[in-house]
C-alpha cells in the first residue's frame, strides 16, 4: 500500500520535530563526552611534560579508548530516544501493555489483573 504524498509530508515533519526536541539533550551529551576526552588527553600531556613520579597513578588513555567516538554517539543518540520517547513516565498512570498467559497462551492486558483497590505488584525477577 502506497503512502500519499500529504501523509509522507506529515510523517517528514514529524521525524523532523522529533529530531528538534531531542537535539540539545543529544548535543549536550556529546559536549560532556568531548570534554572528557579533552581532560584526559590534557592530563595525560601535562603528566608526560612534567615527568611522573613513582606515586602518581598510572593514566590509561590511548587512541583506542576515547568516550568521543561515533559508536558512543550513535549510543547516545538511541538513548536519548529511548528515554525520550517510553510510554511509563514517573506520576502517570502506567501503561497498560499486552501480556501472554502462559497457561492458556492467550494475550491480556496487564491492567486485566487488577482486583479492586488491591495495589498491583509486577516481580521481573528471577525465582532460580
């Protein structure tokens, strides 16, 4: 099924909005990412221009280890999403997702499980 054009145009400015809300936090995030390699790196330059003494602790920065890279950036940019974007904020109402009996196998929802004004308890834990 083919998309019209008013619908495209619609689903562009809304990726185009969502990517302007998410923006700053994203480049904040790599600022703070930037900064730490800066510091590093500075560190790193002064302790080789001063001569370290043997109580100094060792500094482990190399070319493979930055935190500025465009692995940890593409990271931060899924995270920032992610967080941006999850449907259970805190103060809200919960979301009410679907679930799989496993018993029957038939699908529910999880707020299909609520007894009157008995609070509900969801344990993800392990019982091993």
């Amino acid at each position: 099924m083919q998309k019209s054009a008013g619908v495209l145009t619609v689903l562009a400015l809304k990726h185009t909005a969502q990517c302007l809300v998410l923006l700053p936090r994203f480049l904040l995030a790599a600022l703070m990412l930037c900064l730490l390699d800066v510091l590093c790196i500075r560190r790193k330059v002064l302790l080789k221009m001063e001569g370290s003494s043997p109580e100094d602790p060792p500094v482990c920065v190399s070319d493979s280890n930055k935190m500025f890279t465009l692995e940890s950036l593409r990271a931060v940019w899924y995270g920032q999403k992610l967080d941006f974007f999850k449907s259970a904020q805190l103060g809200l109402i919960a979301p009410n997702t679907e679930v799989v009996q496993l018993q029957e196998r038939r699908r529910v929802r999880v707020l299909d499980y609520v007894k009157g004004r008995r609070p509900l308890i969801l344990n993800f834990g392990s019982c091993s």
